[in-house]
C-alpha cells in the first residue's frame, strides 16, 4: 500500500520552561496540559501543530491511529515517583504524578483533546529507527477501520526533549512515505 | 491469521503452563496476604508473587528477576515449539509495563542500569542468540495483548517464519505503591464482577506464546484477529460508556457467528469502574449471554504480563472444552446482566474471546478460534 507523508513537525527543547513557553505562543486555551508530564506535553504540542488547520477536527474518529516510540519510555516521570517513595519517613505517593509513569499516556491526551477512538500503541527502542517507524506504520494499516496514522518519536528524558511527529495517510500527497524520507524529515 | 506453537507460563501457580492450567482447574489462587514491610512497602498487601528461589535455582549469572523470567519462560515455551531461536525468521516481542523499574530504589548512573525495556528486551533475545532487534510494547495494561497484535502484523508482512512474545512484570514498592495511592487495591483476595467487589491485586508472572504464520498447530488453536481501541475520555478512569472497550470488540466481531463463542475472557480486575464498563462493552457487542469469565482472583494482575498468560489459558481451557468460572464472585450488580459462570462448565464452540483495558485509556480485543 502506498502511503503519504501529509504533515511532519519537529520540535526540541532544552529545559522544561521552554515546552511551557511554547505552549504560550501557541495561544491554545487547555489547562489539562499543565497537569501533563513533559512526555505528554510534547506530544500534545507537536499533535496541535499537526492538527490545527485539518478539517473537522474535534469531529470524533475511529480511523486514525496513534502510534508513538522512544527510548526512555516514562522513565522521568518514573524517576519522579521514586522521589515520593525513596523514603518510608516521607512517603507520599501521589496518583497524579503515578499516572505519567507510562508512557502511552501521551497517546491517551492526544486522543482526548482530539476525540480520536483508534488505535493507540506505544514502542520502546534504542534510539529512533526509521526502519521499525516503517514497518510498524505500515503494519498499522492492517486494522481495517485505520484510514490514517499518526506517527511520532517522542523523548524526554535527561538533557533531551524532543518530539518528531508525522500524519500518515493512504490519501495522496506530496511527499512518499518512505525508510529514506523518515529519516531525512527527523534529521532536519 | 497465526498459530500458537508453543507457551508458557511462569507465575505464583507454577513454572510450566501444565502446572498453572491445573491450579485454574482445581480453583487454586496464588493470591496472598503480605505484611508490611514487605518488598519495603509501608502498608500490608495481598498479592501474587513469584517464588524467587526457584527462579534463581533454575537461571543464575543474569541482571534480574525480570530478565531470569522471562528467560526461563521462552526456554520452557520452546520445549513444546522446538524452533531455532537463533534464526534470522524468529522475531522477539517483549511486553512489559515496567521492566526493572525496582532498580530505580537503588541509587547509580549510565546505561548499565538496565533500567531501560530495550536493554531488558535485547539481553533476552541475546541469550537466545538471535540476530534480530527485538520489539519493545509498552502500552500499559493491554500490553501483552499489544504483543500478539503486533506478532500478527509482522508475520503477515513476511518478514519472518516465527515470533516469540513474552510478557513479563515483577513487583516493586514502585508498582505496589502506585496503585496503592490510587485506591485501586483491595486487601483482600479480588473479587472480579461480584457486586461486593473491593479492588484489584497485582500479580508477578512471566508468560510466552511462540506463535507461526504456518505449520503445524498442536493445539488446533490460532489468533484471529486483534484489534486496539481508545476511549478518549480519559487517561485514569474507563470510559463510562466502554467505548473503546466496545469498538475493538466491534472490530474482531466482523464476520463471527456469536453462537460460536465458548467465552469472553475479560480484563475483570476487581476494581468498581473497570468491571462496570466492560459489562457495558459486553452488552454493546451484543455479548451478554455468552460465559464471561475473569482469572485475575487466581493470579492477580500481571500487569504487562496478563495479555500473554491470560490468552494462554484460555486457549488451554478452549482446546480443553472448558469454560472456567471467576473465582469469589457471586452476585452481579450490573445494569446489563452478564453470563458469569460460578461452576466450571463444558464447551464444544471453537471462538474465544480475550478483553483488556488499561491507563491511557486503551483498549483490546483478541480472537482465537479452535479449528
């Protein structure tokens, strides 16, 4: 099946502050996103790029998934928690700052503020591979009902916060998805 | 379309499916009360773990429990599958909600940490000396349903002859404290759609099912179809209306004769919400008056594990024209009135059903059919 690249986005950050600035300048008006995770909150970012001029969006979808990877699955927010449990004398585990220690939820908020009822799937490799990101795109559209995917390589961990996000459709337009044109479009 | 080979299963109820399949049988649960202090955990739990001495009598010299698990459970499937491991058309799926996520309580730097699912994945398949790089599901609690969803794809695609999917947590205060702080645990043994139902249980298991696209099929048994669905409404709670829940349901009815459904093994953790909403997806699918059944009260909720265990039971109980009841429930509450056995029961329909719902919310729906 021939594919097309319909939308790709790149953002990366070097603090925290930053991804909240951004969202700022966006002039998007959501307050769940400053209950998210810095995972979620760049995933939510580069999908409002990705959707903000699509048409009838909001309108709810089953044929579109979500399909993301990294490297560090959760583990910032994982490194969080264990702060709220390292010590039984201050213990205070919190199940908001719980939630965020999987990775997936990024996919969960998109598909929320998005109202997108498909496929949502999360993979872990050693670093991003645009030849898995290929295949399991492709794969994807082995599910009858998915028209569309979105894909996206989306880390944050450590000094790295960064999100490569791409619509996938079998809608034909300019660009052909392709192992080479990944890996052109997450280097720019 | 894809055929079962070879499973294991690797939890408190034994370190063979055979061992696990007759503890199900004869009602036994692996649940149990731990005091406080256990595992470093403030408060007294009840859960399903692991005997860890077993384990390392029978694998020394690696990383973790989590590793040495999932290890021995691949070795153990691959008795029954007797597949060249190392071969370039054998692909490995590695399920795991947390990995080693315990290593985190003890404090050092690098990589070397393990701390990261690729590593954990890539030195299981690198004890079986494969060649290829093994596919890493972190999708919460349908992760193991995941797995085999993406073993179907990437067999269908030709790549390879064979996958091995394993789903694999252990516990930690991590996890245990997790959910504790949710309220999402109950301290007594789980009780899965009873109208008295007060939460869940976590459970430790390692579990694999080496699946072909072709061949011989001892079992008689392949996975049909899986389809993934989210509920968009919420990244904690089940939807109310079993949305995502229903529309993958939906999804692998296409074509089914629903009178040719032995059972619908459901996610069925206990817990107040998840119960209700799958009763609901049931009901949407037009499911209600088929056997629904739940295994959680027998090993509790493995977590990334539960999709693989959970299938390989059933697929066991299928080929074995065997419904098992829900162990502790005896009255629903539902608005939409289920079939729930409270008796083990005979069957000689060949579909079977497995449902799983997790955090962010997900959802999946598998199919197996006896042929």
């Amino acid at each position: 099946m021939q594919l097309f690249i319909k939308k790709h986005i790149n953002l990366s950050f070097k603090k925290s502050a930053e991804i909240t600035d951004f969202y700022r300048s966006l002039k998007i008006d959501y307050p769940k996103f400053f209950k998210m995770d810095n995972l979620s909150k760049l995933g939510f970012l580069a999908s409002e790029l990705i959707f903000k001029d699509e048409e009838s969006r909001f309108v709810p979808r089953e044929d579109l998934a979500i399909i993301c990877f990294n490297r560090s699955s959760s583990l910032e927010a994982d490194t969080l928690y264990q702060t709220t449990i390292q010590d039984n004398e201050n213990y205070f585990p919190s199940p908001s700052v719980f939630v965020y220690t999987l990775p997936n939820i990024v996919a969960g908020e998109i598909s929320i503020r998005n109202k997108l009822f498909g496929e949502t799937s999360f993979y872990i490799c050693k670093e991003f591979d645009e030849e898995q990101t290929f295949r399991t795109v492709n794969n994807a559209f082995q599910d009858q009902t998915t028209r569309s995917v979105l894909a996206a390589w989306v880390e944050s961990f450590e000094e790295k916060q960064e999100v490569f996000m791409m619509l996938i459709e079998t809608e034909t337009s300019d660009i052909i998805f392709s192992i080479e044109k990944i890996k052109e479009l997450f280097n720019n | 379309m894809i055929v079962r080979i070879g499973d294991n299963i690797i939890s408190s109820l034994g370190f063979t499916t055979e061992e696990n399949y007759q503890a199900v049988k004869s009602g036994r649960s692996g649940l149990k009360f731990y005091d406080a202090g256990t595992l470093g955990l403030p408060e007294a739990f009840t859960a399903s773990l692991i005997d860890k001495q077993r384990l390392n009598e029978n694998l020394t010299g690696l990383e973790t429990d989590l590793e040495k698990a999932s290890i021995l459970s691949v070795i153990s499937a691959n008795n029954e599958a007797k597949i060249d491991l190392s071969s370039e058309k054998v692909l490995f799926i590695f399920s795991s909600t947390k990995g080693n996520v315990d290593l985190l309580e003890s404090p050092s730097v690098g990589d070397s940490r393990g701390l990261f699912l690729w590593q954990s994945a890539q030195l299981i398949a690198g004890y079986f000396n494969n060649p290829n790089t093994p596919i890493v599901v972190s999708n919460a609690c349908i992760s193991g349903a995941a797995a085999q969803i993406a073993a179907m794809r990437e067999l269908a695609s030709g790549l390879y002859d064979y996958a091995v999917v394993i789903g694999a947590d252990m516990l930690s205060k991590f996890i245990i404290s997790g959910f504790q702080s949710f309220k999402a645990l109950s301290p007594e043994p789980c009780r899965p759609f009873d109208a008295d139902r007060t939460g869940l249980n976590l459970g430790e298991a390692a579990a694999t099912i080496i699946y072909a696209n072709k061949g011989f099929n001892p079992l008689a048994i392949q996975l049909l179809q899986g389809a993934i669905r989210n509920d968009a409404t919420h990244i904690s709670a089940p939807s109310r209306a079993g949305e995502g829940s229903y529309l993958a349901l939906k999804n692998i009815l296409q074509n089914i004769d629903k009178e040719q459904i032995a059972f619908v093994n459901a996610h069925g953790t206990a817990t107040l919400y998840n119960d209700e909403m799958e009763s609901i997806a049931i009901a949407r699918a037009g499911l209600d008056t088929v056997p629904v059944n739940s295994l959680k009260a027998y090993f509790g909720h493995t977590l990334g594990a539960a999709g693989v265990l959970e299938s390989i039971i059933s697929m066991h109980a299928l080929k074995d024209e065997t419904i098992f009841p829900t162990l502790n429930f005896h009255s629903q509450d539902f608005e939409n009135q289920l079939n729930i056995p409270i008796k083990i029961q005979k069957t000689n329909k060949k579909y079977l059903i497995k449902m799983l719902s997790g955090f962010g919310g997900v959802n999946a729906a598998l199919i197996f059919e006896k042929s």
